[in-house]
C-alpha cells in the first residue's frame, strides 16, 4: 500500500508491505484453537519524519500480553509481527468458553458502536476489517435459537480490567441486548436493537458510563448512536448514522495531527464532539468495479471527512482500490489538522 500526505503544502509519503496469516485447528470433538499474525513493513519519508515515534507507537501492544514484535527498525523504515488473535475455544452443546487473545463484538452499529467496550475499532483505519483483538474470556450461553447471555473479561496492558454480562433476545422482529459492567474506573450500562422499519435497517445502541466519586472527579456520560441503512434492487447501500456524546463539546473538537486519527479508540469518546453525523453510499460501477463515498460532519465545528474509494476486482483474488481521506476545517476543529491521506492498495488474498 502507498499513502500520500498533503500537509501545510508539503507532501510526504509511506510505502507499506503486510501480510496475514489465519490457522485453525480442531481438537477432538469440544476444543477450536486459533492464531492469526500481521507481519508489517513500513517505509519511505513520514517513518523518517516521525522516527522513533511512528514506530514506537505501531508496536506498543495494548493486550495484557505483549504478542507484538519488532523485527527492525532504523530512521526511515520499521517492520514487526503482531499477533491480533491466539484463542482456543470449547463447545459442549449450548455453552461455549474462548479464552486468548480474541475479538469480542458487541457492538451493533457499522460506524460507531458504544456497546463495544472491549473491541472499539477506528472506523478510519480501512487497512485492518479484521480488528484488534483483546486477551479476554467469553463465556456464551444460548438460551434459545435468538438468545443468549454472555459474560466477558479482559485485561489491557496497563493490566486495566473491563468485565460485562450481556443478554441478546429477540421479540416483535427486533433483536434486543442489554449489558452491563466495568470499563476501567467506569461502570457502564447500556443495550441496543436491531430491526427493521419496512425495508430498512434501523439499528441503535447506548451506553452510560459512570465513574466512582472517589476518582478524581464523580464523571458520567451517555453515548448513543441510531443508524439506518437501505440496499435498492440495483444494489445501491446507503446509509446514515448519528452520534451523541453528552460529555461532548459544541466547540472545536480536535486531538492534533494524523496521529490522532490512528489512536486506538474507546466507546467512551470516538468524537470529542457533541454530535457527529455519517452518510454513506456504494454502489457496483460494473461486475469488477464497485464505488463508495462516505462521509463525516461535526456541526459543533463545522468540520468535516469525505471518504471516496474505489475498488477494482483486477484478477482472481486479487484486487486494486484507490482511497482518498480528505479533512476539511479550521485549525483545532475535530479534522481540521489532518490534511489530505491518498492511498493506493493492492492486495492478494490465498
């Protein structure tokens, strides 16, 4: 992959090789183990740029395990492997136990999912569908064909416990979740839903996270997001989505420079915003070139993201999409300090 920054003028550029690699095994009748690894190699003028930082932060691993490795690194280029899963996982009937480094999903949105207190994904980082993991263990119980309750643990690497019980139900066509536990100092509580209204997709999950009056100050927020997406007979998706924080600001939104739009996230705070609206649409060019456009609007400040991709199905399994990430605000808005990101990518997949 080639990124493209422009900048203050200024243009820098950085090559990236990657590769992925899944096994998995079956012991017995009960017992799945599964490990997948990223190998990266990053290159070009920003490593220079931003050498040691850039590299640094790449290979700081936030699971309890340290299961990311770096391989080299000097001035202008950083390589290293990153274990993003290593489970095993029983089955005895209904009950299910995985424990390792594992993906916990639950959140309900495709955008912004406040539910998801153990896996939050940057929804900018389009390079990595498979997410981080977390070194975690999920207990799962199905109550019914459309129910369950779940229980999970984890560890970070600042050895910072998150915990929550789930229960996922089903009732007049809605599929409902209730939760409820601790991410670090905060206790939570939330749920969701995932229906329809006629033919579209309605979809929507909040959180409330309370921190102990013992802390250093007695903190409480509500994080919620609805969407709704629609996919006409011509196979054009659209959707939109709108967030809220309550603890959010009406003011200038940013957190700094490029770096901050690849920090790893919390349901907590994926805006420093009060609100944020999403839209998007993809739609098939032809049988081997398919389009999408998405975009993000922070009313507070009045900035905004466009998203334009393209993706060409250039040969079997492999495929060409070109990306563009263009910021649009004043200095100190939400993606006013970004710039503008190119991207092309070219990808094999065995």
């Amino acid at each position: 992959m080639e990124m493209f920054w422009f900048n203050n003028g200024e243009v820098q550029t950085m090559s990236t090789l990657s590769n992925r690699l899944d096994f998995e095994a079956f012991i017995g009748y009960s017992f799945t183990a599964q490990l997948s690894m990223r190998n990266i190699l990053n290159f070009g003028e920003m490593p220079k740029l931003y050498y040691p930082f850039i590299a640094d932060a790449a290979i700081t691993d936030q699971g309890r395990m340290d299961m990311t490795y770096s391989l080299a690194s000097d001035s202008s280029y950083f390589a290293y492997s990153q274990f993003d899963r290593a489970f095993i996982k029983y089955t005895e009937g209904n009950l299910e136990i995985s424990v390792g480094r594992q993906r916990i999903n639950w959140g309900i949105n495709m955008v912004w999912t406040p539910n998801d207190i153990f896996n939050s994904f940057n929804y900018l980082d389009f390079d990595y569908a498979e997410r981080a993991g977390s070194d975690a263990a999920l207990i799962q119980y199905y109550t019914g064909p459309a129910s369950s309750i779940q229980f999970a643990y984890k560890l970070d690497h600042l050895n910072r416990a998150t915990y929550a019980l789930m229960y996922k139900f089903n009732t007049l066509n809605y599929d409902f979740q209730i939760m409820s536990g601790k991410l670090d100092r905060d206790l939570v509580i939330g749920g969701g839903w995932s229906g329809q209204i006629g033919s579209a997709g309605f979809l929507g999950e909040f959180t409330y996270f309370h921190s102990p009056k013992d802390h250093i100050s007695d903190f409480h927020s509500l994080v919620a997001s609805v969407s709704l997406n629609y996919t006409f007979k011509n196979n054009v998706f659209t959707q939109t989505s709108i967030l809220y924080n309550s603890a959010g600001t009406n003011e200038n939104a940013g957190r700094g420079n490029f770096m901050a739009s690849n920090r790893p996230v919390s349901a907590k705070d994926y805006t420093l915003a009060k609100w944020a609206l999403f839209g998007q649409i993809s739609f098939p060019l032809s049988p081997l070139i398919s389009a999408d456009f998405s975009g993000i609007f922070n009313p507070g400040d009045n900035s905004s993201y466009l998203g334009p991709s393209f993706n060409f199905s250039v040969a079997e399994n492999f495929d060409l999409m070109f990306v563009g990430q263009f910021f649009m605000g004043s200095n100190g808005s939400e993606y006013g300090d970004y710039g503008t990101m190119l991207f092309t990518r070219l990808r094999w997949s065995f």
